[in-house]
C-alpha cells in the first residue's frame, strides 16, 4: 500500500501575492498540531506545492523525519483568475458548476483536476509502498479526489478545514481508501 496524506495548508495572512504568502499566528500553531499528528504516520518523503503557506504547514513533519520538501509545481492552488473576483463564492460555484469553464486567466476544474490527479500519479509511482506526505491546496485536494471518487464536490470543498488531512491508500494506482486522519479543533 502507498498512503498519500493530501494536507491542506493552515491559514494564512491574505497578500495578494500568491507565492509567497505565509501562514498567520493561527496557522502557525495549526501547523505544529499537523506535526504532531502525521509524526504517527511513519511518513516516508514530504511533497510540497511551491506556495509558502502550504510549505510552512509541512515543514515540520519534514524535519521530524529528517528529510527535504520536495517542491512539486503541479500541487499549487488552482489559479481562479488572474484578476480578483467581485464575488468569490459565485466564481467558485461556477467553476464546480462547469468544470470546462475557466474565468478569464484561470483554469477550469478540468485542467486543474487533470494537473493534480497527474502529479499524484506521479508520486505513486516514484514512492511506492510508502508513506508520502503532500502539502497542498484546499481547491486541489478536493478535485483530486473528485477525480477517484466523484462523491468529493464542491460541497466536500465547503466544509474542508484549514488545515486538514486527508489519508488516500492506494495500491498501485488503484484507490482503496479515503479517510480524515485530523481536522482542526473546536
């Protein structure tokens, strides 16, 4: 079995700047409590979208197990637009709606599901029979599973936490479980 553990990063300081945003006071001691949580997990290899906030969420568990983050493009958040949106709950539910629909500059469900399930492939294969931890996404996590199992929408992405963790075991490729390993208390 390969245990792929999709963690969505904490919460973090809104900048405009995408990449470099980092994680607030809060997130900040989310992210020890996700430390703690997957130091249980005997984790293999750590994974990380390029994004600070989601490299911040992971990195200790990367320094408990005495490993780099592996920085993997292909797990940054799906670009919504490249300009802001008026209304960001009615530009995301229409995305869900029609995931061949992309607002001006972004990328639509599809291409952004197809990028994620792609990358998560390729950490099957390069890490198998190994416990790999990916930081991650809110949006991402959810098309990804989307993309095994079509049970995980947009209302699944509603009530994801900042931070989560999501446990997907595969074997091979295959999809054998998924279950939430921590979510945030209170």
């Amino acid at each position: 079995m390969t245990n792929l553990y999709l963690v969505r990063h904490a919460h973090s300081v809104y900048t405009p700047d995408e990449l470099t945003r980092p994680l607030s006071e809060q997130g900040l001691n989310d992210a020890k409590m996700i430390t703690e949580a997957l130091m249980e997990m005997n984790i293999d290899a750590v994974i990380s979208s390029p994004y600070k906030r989601a490299m911040q969420t992971v990195e200790g568990i990367a320094a408990y197990i005495n490993e780099a983050i592996v920085m993997m493009d292909d797990f940054k958040e799906r670009l919504l637009s490249d300009r802001p949106v008026e209304d960001f709950q009615a530009a995301i539910e229409k995305v869900w709606e029609d995931s061949s629909f992309a607002w001006e500059g972004g990328e639509s469900n599809a291409i952004a599901q197809k990028r994620g399930l792609e990358a998560a492939m390729q950490v099957l294969k390069q890490f198998p029979n190994q416990n790999i931890v990916i930081g991650t996404h809110g949006n991402l996590l959810a098309l990804i599973l989307n993309a095994l199992d079509k049970s995980y929408g947009f209302d699944f992405w509603k009530q994801l936490d900042m931070p989560d963790i999501y446990k997907l075991a595969f074997e091979g490729t295959e999809l054998i479980t998924v279950s939430r390993v921590w979510s945030r208390p209170g």
